[in-house]
C-alpha cells in the first residue's frame, strides 16, 4: 500500500442530516485506512457538545447562545422538513426500520475509528463554548491546523 | 470457498458493512479469506471499491436471497 491518504471534512453546519453525512463520510474513509479529521467550525460545534448541562464562566449573551444552539447531536434539527422538531423524531424512525446509525453512534464510532476531532476555537469563542461542554476527544486548533492537513489531503470538503 | 472467518454484517446500514469488514481484517493474516455477508444494497459496489484500494483480493460476489455474500483476500 502506498502512503496513508488523507480525508479532510470541515463542518460548519449544525443539521443533523448534514452532520450525519460528514460522519458517515468520514467512518468510511477510517475504514479506507485514511488518517481522518473533522474540522468543527460554527453550528457544526453543537456535535461535539455534551447532551448535559454544564457550568461554565460565561456572561448573559454567552449563556444564551448556549440555550438557544443545540446540546449535543441528537437536539440537532434537519436542514429541510425541520417542522419545528417534528421532522427529526420522523426520520430517526425511519433511520432506525432501516438499521441507520444515529448520529451519537457515528461520532462514537468516529471515537473508536480514531478520527481527529477538531473544535475550532475562534468560533467556540463567539459562540461561547467552553472546553468544559465539549467532548472530551475534542482536539482544539485554528484554520493552519486545517491547512497543514488539508494541503496535503486527498478528499477535502465543506459540509 | 473456503474462509478463514465469517463475518456477519446483514442488516447494516452504510458505512457499517466496510467499517467492520476493515476491524475484522485488521485481526487476520496475509493471504487469509474473509467472507462477509451483507445486505446493504450498496455493498456491492462499496466492497469492490474497497478492496481494490485497500490492496486486498476481491475473490468473488455472490447474490442469493437479497444477501451478498464476498470473499476478500487479505493482501
């Protein structure tokens, strides 16, 4: 086999179909034997956070944010046919009949497939995300980290 | 065909089949056969794919019953 190739994802959205698809790309790619990594930037950091609540130091418009963005990958709506939460319950009844995994499975698996799960830290702190919320597999860097990968990557995408 | 190991991956969705055909190769020797079923219906074109880059032999596919049964070579 020649050198390991290289599978860069950004995920900048917080749906969770489209997050699911980055996942699912990328547990592919690990199981290509490609040195994986997902670059979380924006809405796409809800995947990485905790499903529990946590305390951290954060001022009042820091704290809202927090409420208002998702916890976790299962409180992720869909990017179409959202219908204010109904959509989603929808789908992983579908997705279950069809044996899909859901999307807290494939970051899980992701885990296990050691994939390199990058929170970007610019965004986290304009959306006041603190390191105590996320995952504690979360690797934090900036757009050079992504750069010095993606250079020499083989598949790269923006999801 | 003669396979040194089975692995059952029927019913997995996508990306499950390949994801754990890799693990369970990752155990075995070179020039070793596993067969996996799988009833993923892109399967078919996934595990071809695979193989070829994963520098393992696809030695042969076959449908019956809605099930695709491979046998990959460890190379």
């Amino acid at each position: 086999m020649s050198e390991q190739k290289k599978t860069n994802i950004i995920l900048f959205s917080g749906d969770y179909d489209k997050a699911m698809a980055a996942y699912i790309i990328a547990n592919g790619a690990a199981a290509y034997d490609h040195e994986v990594t997902i670059f979380h930037t924006f809405w796409g950091l809800n995947a990485l956070r905790k499903d529990e609540p946590i305390q951290a130091k954060k001022n009042l418009l820091e704290k809202a944010f927090g409420k208002i963005m998702p916890r976790g990958p299962e409180k992720m709506g869909l990017s179409n046919m959202n219908f204010m939460g109904i959509g989603p319950k929808l789908i992983k009844k579908v997705m279950k009949k069809h044996n899909a995994m859901p999307l807290s499975d494939l970051i899980e698996m992701a885990e296990e497939q050691d994939i390199n799960l990058v929170a970007c830290t610019m965004t986290m702190d304009l959306l006041g995300l603190d390191k105590a919320e996320m995952r504690e597999t979360s690797e934090y860097a900036g757009v050079a980290a992504y750069l010095a990968e993606a250079e020499d990557g083989g598949v790269n995408m923006f999801i | 065909m003669n396979a040194d190991k089975v692995l059952d991956a029927k019913g997995l969705a996508c990306p499950m089949p390949i994801v754990k055909t890799r693990k369970e190769m990752k155990t075995m020797n070179t020039g070793e056969i596993l067969e996996v079923q799988a009833t993923d219906k892109g399967a078919l074109k996934d595990f071809q794919a695979w193989a070829k880059s994963s520098g393992h032999e696809l030695l042969g596919t076959n449908e019956s019953d809605d099930v695709l049964t491979f046998h990959i070579q460890k190379g």
